[in-house]
C-alpha cells in the first residue's frame, strides 16, 4: 500500500498527476463535490446562525467509503483539488467526510499540472484555509435561502414547477431589459453618401461624405448640388499610429473570443478547457487574472525569438482592471509554450491554438500603422468627401493573433492603401450614391457577450458564469437561437455623368445569429420579480454580494453574519408576499373587452402563454354558470405576452373558426397547444409558420390538405386492397410496416415487398411483437448540484 493518498476532483486530473509521481504515492479521484445539501429539504438551520446540514448523496457513498478505507491504511492524505474557492471547499468536504485527522492532512495547490509544479506544491503544503471555505459556504447557503423562498411564490403567483435564483433571475433581467429596449425601438432612416473618384491615371478612389442627410430630398439635394461641380484635395493628413495587443486570457475573455473565433457556446468553451486542463497542456482555466509567471514571460519570449526573431520581442505585464477580479492565479496559458501543437480531438486543438497565439502575441511588439485621410472638397457645396488609407509598417504581433470585435454596429470599412496623392489635385466622379440606411436597435445578447456584461457589471465570478448561462436556458427562461430576417426596401440615387437616377434595393433585415431571446415564461417572472423583489434583482445589490463574499475569503468578514443581514428583510418580504393576496400577481392585464365588460389578461398558463377573459373568483360555486368563468385561449407562435395587444388578445376567441365546407365535411381553422391547424373530417393539417390563422380562407386550407395528402400517398410504398389498414410504407430510415396506429419493422430478407400479401404482414407483426423486449424498470437517482 502507498504512504501517500492524492486526492482530486477529477479522474482525467489523476491520471495526468500520476506520472509526475513515484510508487509511494496513490492518486485518486473524488469525481467532484462529496457532500451537498439536500436536494428535498432546505437543509440550513436558520435559527442557529445558519448552520447548513450536508449529506452524501447516494451516488457519491460507494466513493466515500472506498477512499475512507484508502486514506485509513495512509500515512498522509494529500488534498489536491482546484486552488479557487470551490476547490477549497471539496477539500474540506473531504477532509470532514473522510474524518481526516490534521496531522495526516496536507493540503497542496498549483495552477498547471506539470512535473515541477507538483513538487513544488508537494514541498510547499499549507491547511485548508477555512476563510475560502467560508466565502463558498456563504455563496451556497445564501443561494440557497433565496431559491427555496422565492420559487413557491413563483409556483403560487405565476405557475407551478418554475424557480428563481440569486444570480441567474439577475442575469434574465439583463436579457429582458434589451429586449424590451429593442422592442420600444423607434427605426429611422438616413441617407449615406459615398463616391468613387477617378484620379487622372484613372486609379479609383473611394470616399464617404463626411455627414449624413435625414431625408430623401436633401440628399437629392446634394446630390444636385454635385452636377458639374469640381471635386479638389484640399487636404491630407498622414500620421503614424500603433495597434496593441489584448493580454492573455482570462476565463471570461477566453469564452467570449472562443464564442467569436470558434463558434463555441460558453459551456463548450468550459468543458474544453477543463479537459486541457488537466490533461496538463494549459494552466488553471477559471481565473480573472492577465498576469504570466516570470518563468511563463521568459519562456515566451525565448519562443518569439527563435520563431519571429528579437524584433517582434515586447515583454509586458499586464494588470487586472475587472471589478472584483483576484491576482492570485495566472492567466490563461500553455504549459509549455514550446508545444504549438498538441495531441488531442478537433475542439481541444482550436481552443488550445487559440490561448497559445494570444499567449505568444500578448508578449509580442506592437504594430506600426500609417492612417492616411484625404479631405475632398466640392465647388458647389460645403459638405466634404474622405478617404481614409491605412498601411501597416511593421506587424508586430498581427504577424500571430486579432482580437475580434463582438460590435455588429461597426460600419468601419477595412481600410486599404491609398495611391499617391497630393494637395490641389483634381478628381473626377465616376458614380456617386445615395443610400438609404437605418438606425439599429441595440444587440441583442451572444453567451460571450453576456459574459461581458456580468463581468462589468461584477456580478458572478469565473466559476459562475457558464453555470448561470447554462441555468437560465435549461429553466426556459431563456432560448439561445438563430431567427430569419425580413425582406426590406431601401432607396438609392445615383449620380453618374450629370444625371441622377433613382432604384429601389431590397434588403434582409433583423437575421439574428446564435442570440438570447428571452421567453414568454422569462419575461413573466422577471416582471413579477422585479416589481415584488426589487432589491434582490438589482445590479448593484448582486455585484456588492460578490464583494462581501470576497470580504469573507480574505478573512474580513463573519459568513453568519453577512447571511443574518441580508436574510431578515428579504424573509420579511417573503411572508408579506405570500400572505398579501393583493399583491403582484405573474400576469399582465391588457384592458377590457368592450362586449363583456371583463378585464383582459396575457399569463402564463399550464402549456404555455394564454389570454384570460374574466377574472377568477375562488369563492364562487363550483356548479356556477359557464358564462361566468373566465375564458381562455393560448396564444400564437409569432405572438409573445410581452408585445401582444388588447385587440390581438380578443382575435384568438374567434378560434375554432368555421371557413366552409370541402368534400361534404366542415373545414375549421383551430389554434392547438401545436399551434394552429386545419381540420376536416376528423384530421388535423398543420398551418405553416407563413400562414396567418385568422386570415386563412377556404382555397388555402384546401390547399395545406392536398398537399399533405400527395405527402402522404407518396410514402405509400404498398398497399392492400383486402385491408386498408395494412400499409408498407417509407420512412426516414428506410420501409416499414404500418397496421393501423403501429408500425413495425421489415425483416432484412424481405426484399422483395412486391410480393408481400396481407398474411406475410400479420405475420411480420406477430414475430415483431415476440421480439420486443420488456422495458426495464430503472431507479431514479438524485444527483448533488456541482
């Protein structure tokens, strides 16, 4: 048996840590957190300073016992988990699960796993430090206390199943506050004015008026201004300019440039970094630090050197500027910057080559520029035309790595080189255009731009981000998805040879990639938890928790007694809530319905967002008249509670909607909780998402049935005239059997279905049932939150 135990969170961790070590030490995995609080019960004694209760889940007691029974026959247990709180705090979970003693614990951390590193961990143990422990305790606990408070009122105000949390309800705010904002969007338009200039060699020029004219008549203006009119350089200004590199990686800014560069979500960008982690190719992977270790800044520039020569050597180090961020870690880097390459799947190469140029470029000289700008002047008007050039002189680190801009709204052309020019020269016009463009509501939400809004703001830490992101889309709260645009004209004149012509362009407008559009559920809650629990949603308030939480890891502040300050108000607030039936309630009233004189509500409902007309009395009858009940009617795909109005709430109780008759059967158009459809003669026919249900007539509804009917004569491969039935028919996956609602699968030998009668496929049917095989019945299992 080995003197030494290692214990650490992660298998692929203990794999790569073990051979840095001898036979005397056994390296183990904990396969993450240990020890949780319970998942059914709140599990924190409020009462007594409140002291939160853990237990092992059920899943974690086979591991427990078995590195109990290690640590028992081992002289030192060494506690190797993650060097931040989270880490420290599986640590001592460990070592009180365990019931280590101190004087056979040693708790040892290290930002890279790589031989030296360990040994010197190893020769540099420390204990547990209990104020880490602390800070994470309070985030968990605090967490705790405003999940399972607020989210019953969320299932008695609102609907049943919801839930709220601390920082994730902060984080849809965020979403739901630039949603609104895009909707409540006035779009103008404008017109921009560029020109192609020929010089007397007859090299074009490109420029751009200077201004942008609010209508179309005073572009025209312009425009008529510019007929026969001269167009001189009147000046030319050529400056150097130099472009520097961005630092090395953070956690928050590796996801927010793997989500630009690669496409990678913010969980992907996690997920990929842990695993190069601890296969020891890159340092620690959650860290808000810029700064590289001396050995990590004179290795890098030995690299540059031998790859790009001693010109392209800058060594720099950078500092923190985030809010709240801690100094304690490095950035994000190689191991060994020597290894450009690595071994490894297709997304751990682009991650890893990603955090090696920005490693290598951050250490590298900066990029000398030469911006050229011509000033055109015209005759006839006061207005300017510019040319902008941009040359680089020397590359620098551009030689290696861009940052990319997550700023849609940059209409900053790439400048090119200009030709020679010089002051007084004359140009003349090739073409100039007039082009109408239209303001741009603010963009919405990437998952790497989010990142970078709860990072300015100091709400959530390294470690929280992708969890967050990852909550508020698992609870529905959120969608992160990609939408069509819309055809939109636009006007353009145009200036050639003296005339002006006019054409109208058409455009796609409003395509959105990989977005965060909050839901109908989102926008509910929000609203309710805004309006009710307006300091626990405030920014400001979740940024200074993450500065109290940072007070406790430095030993500054008591946990208790930061959670008994904020816990007294918000429980008071609570109970007021709950007890109060006149307070806030998850719906929003649009107005009153002229006919019967009752209020008009938008909530959601059990399937989703519905329109009530009519208010709920709990104390009436049940057996009361019909007409008395509120009534009901889900809303459409296109529509959301956020925007619907009062007259497009009433237009969904037109619905089941007689059109006609085809065939001797009543066609009717029905809204569904599949939203809407056709039925006739007892089938459904789905409406395409183009179709406007209330604007259906009779000739398309026809129309969706035929098609649906050839759809399906078309996957009819065989049938039977014996039994109607019986069918053989094509799917995605090749031909099957169809009997009435069941289908089952041809056998391989079956080639030829020609031949099949209406006995071979009740025999297929009966040999598929005898084959089937009996589900099997499985345990659930309740897995402790990570």
């Amino acid at each position: 048996m080995a003197k030494n135990l290692v214990i650490v969170e992660s298998p692929a961790k203990a794999k790569t840590i073990e051979k840095f070590l001898g036979e005397e030490f056994l390296v183990r995995s904990s396969y993450g957190h240990i020890r949780d609080l319970s998942e059914k019960k709140l599990s924190i004694d409020v009462d007594k300073e409140f002291m939160p209760y853990y237990e092992v889940p059920s899943d974690k007691k086979d591991v427990v016992s078995q590195l109990k029974k290690l640590a028992d026959k081992a002289e030192i247990i060494w506690l190797a988990t993650d060097e931040d709180r989270e880490g420290e705090a599986i640590a001592w979970h460990l070592k009180e699960a365990l019931e280590l003693k101190d004087n056979k614990t040693k708790r040892i951390v290290f930002h890279e796993i790589t031989k030296t590193a360990i040994q010197e961990a190893i020769e540099n143990p420390r204990n547990i430090d209990k104020h880490l422990v602390d800070a994470q305790q309070a985030r968990r606990v605090l967490d705790r206390l405003v999940g399972f408070e607020l989210s019953p009122i969320l299932w008695r105000k609102v609907k049943p199943s919801l839930s709220a949390g601390r920082v994730q309800s902060v984080t849809v705010r965020l979403i739901v506050e630039r949603e609104k904002e895009i909707n409540a969007f006035m779009t103008s338009s404008f017109f921009r004015v560029g020109a192609d200039f020929t010089m007397s060699d007859g090299t074009v020029v490109k420029a751009e008026l200077s201004n942008k004219f609010e209508s179309k008549e005073k572009a025209l203006e312009f425009l008529t201004k510019c007929i026969g009119a001269e167009f001189k350089v009147d000046n030319l200004e050529t400056k150097p300019s130099k472009k520097y590199p961005s630092p090395p990686f953070t956690t928050s800014t590796l996801q927010q440039e793997a989500s630009r560069k690669l496409g990678f979500s913010v969980s992907r960008t996690m997920v990929v970094a842990q695993q190069l982690y601890e296969s020891g190719k890159i340092t620690y992977m959650r860290t808000d630090s810029v700064s590289l270790s001396n050995l990590a800044l004179g290795t890098t520039k030995e690299e540059i050197i031998k790859l790009y020569g001693e010109k392209y050597v800058h060594t720099r180090q950078y500092t923190t500027k985030t809010k709240g961020a801690q100094e304690a870690h490095e950035a994000i880097r190689p191991t060994y910057i020597s290894n450009q390459i690595i071994e490894g799947d297709a997304a751990q190469k682009k991650l890893y080559d990603l955090i090696w140029k920005r490693t290598i470029a951050s250490q590298m000289t900066e990029a000398s520029l030469e911006k050229t700008n011509v000033t055109i002047g015209i005759s006839k008007a006061e207005e300017k035309f510019i040319a902008k050039g941009e040359v680089i002189k020397f590359d620098g680190f551009l030689k290696v790595y861009m940052e990319s801009s997550d700023d849609e709204n940059n209409n900053e052309e790439n400048k090119g080189m200009l030709p020679p020019i010089k002051i007084g020269e004359f140009f003349n016009v090739k073409i100039i255009n007039a082009t109408e463009s239209f303001t741009l509501h603010p963009p919405r939400y990437t998952e790497a731009s989010l990142v970078k809004k709860l990072e300015e703001l100091g709400i959530g830490r390294p470690s929280t981000y992708a969890p967050t992101i990852s909550t508020i889309q698992k609870r529905e709260y959120v969608v992160n998805e990609s939408r069509d645009g819309e055809k939109r004209n636009y006007d353009v004149f145009i200036l050639v040879n003296d005339k002006i012509s006019e054409k109208t362009e058409t455009q796609i407008t409003g395509y959105e990639k990989s977005k965060l559009f909050p839901t109908d559920i989102g926008f509910v809650v929000n609203d309710f938890l805004v309006k009710t629990f307006e300091d626990i949603l405030d920014y400001n308030f979740t940024a200074s928790v993450e500065k109290e939480f940072d007070e406790i890891a430095q030993g500054k502040k008591v946990w208790n007694d930061m959670i008994k300050h904020f816990y007294k108000p918000f429980h008071k607030n609570v109970t007021e809530t709950l007890e109060d039936k006149t307070r806030a309630q998850g719906e929003k009233l649009l107005g009153v319905d002229k006919e019967t004189g009752k209020n008009v509500y938008v909530k959601i409902g059990r399937y989703g967002p519905v329109v009530q007309i009519g208010d709920v009395d709990k104390n009436a009858d049940k057996k009361a008249d019909k007409s008395e009940k509120p009534r009901f009617a889900g809303l459409l795909k296109n529509q959301s509670i956020e925007t619907i109005t009062l007259e497009e709430a009433l237009d969904l109780f037109k619905f089941p909607k007689n059109i006609g008759e085809y065939e001797s059967e009543i066609l009717t158009i029905g809204v569904g909780r599949f939203g809407p459809y056709v039925k006739h003669n007892n089938s459904f026919y789905s409406l395409s998402k183009d179709d406007d249900p209330l604007k259906v007539t009779k000739e398309r509804a026809i129309e969706i049935i035929e098609e649906k009917r050839k759809k399906n004569l078309e996957r009819e491969v065989k049938t039977f005239d014996e039994r109607n039935d019986i069918k053989i028919l094509k799917g995605r996956w090749g031909n099957y059997l169809a009997i009435g609602k069941e289908n089952y699968k041809l056998p391989k030998d079956k080639k030829d279905i020609g031949n099949l009668t209406v006995e071979d496929c009740l025999k297929i049917a009966e040999e598929n049932k005898k084959t089937e095989k009996p589900a099997k019945k499985t345990k659930k299992k309740f897995y402790a939150k990570k």
